[in-house]
C-alpha cells in the first residue's frame, strides 16, 4: 500500500506556561498547524514561517513570538504567549502534511510587488485551489477566497466583512492579486500562504444562505468533518471553529473570546449542525466556509511529461 501523502490530524493539549513546550504525538511533520484555546485569538504558522514568528488567524497585527515557535518532526513547539500556551488552559489544533506530487496541499510565501491582477502561479501549486488564505507578516488580516466566493471578493477569519482588491481569482497553478496590502503590498513585504484543492472525503469548501432556525442541518460535504470554520460574509462577526474534540454544542470563535453554544453544534455523516447564533444562521445571510476530515489519504499526483 503507498505511503499516504497527505496528513490532517486534530488535537488538543493542555498549556502549561512553559517555553518551548513540545507538543508530539502529531504523527508526522505538519505544513500547517493552526491552534486555538480560551479566550485568545487563534493563531497558525506554515513551514516557511522564519524563525520564532506565528501568525494571528484574525485581527489586523504584524507576526509575533513566543508563539509556534517550531515546527517538529512529529509535531509542533509552543512558547509561553497565552495564545498558545497558558497553564491551564485548553487548546485545539489542527496539523496538515502534505508531501511533494500530490495535487491537494500546499503551502508556501512570497513577496509583494504592489501590482493589480497579479498572476502568482511560480510558487509550487500544480493545481487550481478551491482554498487559499495568506497573511503578510505586518498588521492586516489573513485573507481567504474559495471557490463559492463570489466575484473580486475575499473574505476574513477576522469580524470584518467581504472586500475586493485581495485575493481576486483562483487560477491554474494559483491566484490572482490584487493590490490590497493584505496580500500584495511592497516588495518588502512577505506573505506566507495555504492553498488546498477539494478532495472527495477529506477536504471541501461550502456556502450556504441562514434561516435562522435551531439545529438547522448543512449537508453535502461528502463525510464527517474533524474541522469545520463558518464566516458571515456580510456581518463582522469572528468566523466560528469547531473541532471534533469540542464537546456537546460547544465551538469558539476565532477571535478573542471563548467557546459557546449555539455556533457549530455538532458534525453529521455529511456535514454539521448549526444554532441561530449570527456568525452561523442569521436568516437570509449567506456563509462561506470550509471543512476538513481527520486521517491519512492517499491523494491523486500531479505528472509531467518528461
């Protein structure tokens, strides 16, 4: 049987306030790891992240330390910042590999050049994302296009609403920029990226229209999800996380607040369960998100001719 090649794996771990905790048990080494735990900000960090440097999943803030500190051979290093490592508290991770060949998973960075309708497509994606999201290491959001997105729009993890100008279109082998700051400023600036292709029983992006009623059901993932993220595309509400090791109807927001109720209240066999809360199901209201299963797959390569 071949080797799988393409990794996603959920957790949890308990801070303890101590610098450059090791946090194992992953499995493999991540590409991606993205954590969120208590009332803090989430937070995430790719391969290319230089140094002790993390960036936040929400909020207009420049990089920090003390964070994702490193990423291990079979998991991930965490420093003593509260966003990833309060003594006490409980955090929740999601970590993704993703090897050479396969055409679902990559990760990667580049810089600015400032210019509109930029094609970047030189960065090791051979195929056409239906996910991407960068953040540049100055103080902007993260900003995220799937394929249900709509026209020159990206949306945010953050409580801002839908923008033009960023992430303008998905393409073969990338994307197409804008000249917002938030993902194509000055030479100087450099950005570190996540783009993922839908995979049938892994890796799904969605959107779907509220109705304001309690347990409303969204289905058509194709599996049961180990993460789900849901974001009001028209609302500043935080974009809602949930994990599989969140218990009973509980998820978090990815802002600065903790887990509650009446957000994502549980994953089916072909989607998850949501409340009337508004960063979920406000009648008439459309949502844009995307959804992960936890395992190891075997995803299709990309061949060259030689």
């Amino acid at each position: 049987m071949p080797r799988s090649n393409l990794q996603i794996k959920v957790g949890t771990y308990t801070g303890n306030g101590v610098d450059s905790t090791n946090i194992t048990g992953v499995g493999f080494r991540p590409d991606l790891v993205i954590v969120k735990g208590g009332a803090n900000i989430a937070c995430w960090r790719n391969k290319h992240n230089r140094g002790d440097s993390t960036m936040y999943l929400a909020g207009n803030t420049a990089n920090f330390a003390d964070g994702i500190q490193e990423i291990l051979s079979d998991g991930f290093q965490v420093g003593t910042d509260a966003k990833v490592n309060a003594n006490g508290t409980t955090y929740y991770y999601i970590a993704i590999r993703g090897t050479s060949g396969q055409s679902h998973f990559k990760t990667g960075r580049y810089y600015g050049n400032a210019t509109d309708a930029r094609q970047l497509t030189a960065q090791g994606i051979d195929f056409t994302p239906d996910i991407f999201f960068v953040k540049g290491n100055r103080a902007d959001n993260p900003s995220v296009k799937t394929t249900e997105s709509t026209g020159d729009n990206s949306w945010h993890f953050s409580g801002s609403i839908d923008a033009a100008n960023e992430i303008q279109d998905l393409i073969a082998n990338g994307v197409e920029l804008g000249t917002s700051s938030r993902v194509n400023g000055a030479t100087t600036e450099e950005y570190f990226f996540a783009a993922l292709k839908k995979l049938s029983g892994a890796i799904q992006s969605f959107t779907y229209t509220g109705n304001g009623v309690d347990g409303r059901e969204i289905t058509g993932l194709g599996f049961q999800p180990d993460f789900v993220i849901v974001k009001n595309a028209t609302a500043t509400n935080a974009a809602c996380i949930r994990t599989s090791d969140f218990s009973g109807d509980s998820s978090a927001s990815v802002g600065a607040s903790t887990a509650t109720t009446n957000q994502i209240q549980s994953f089916t066999s072909d989607g998850f369960t949501v409340g009337t809360s508004a960063p979920v199901n406000t009648d008439a209201t459309v949502y844009w998100g995307f959804a992960f299963k936890a395992g190891d797959f075997n995803a299709p390569i990309t061949r060259t001719t030689a």
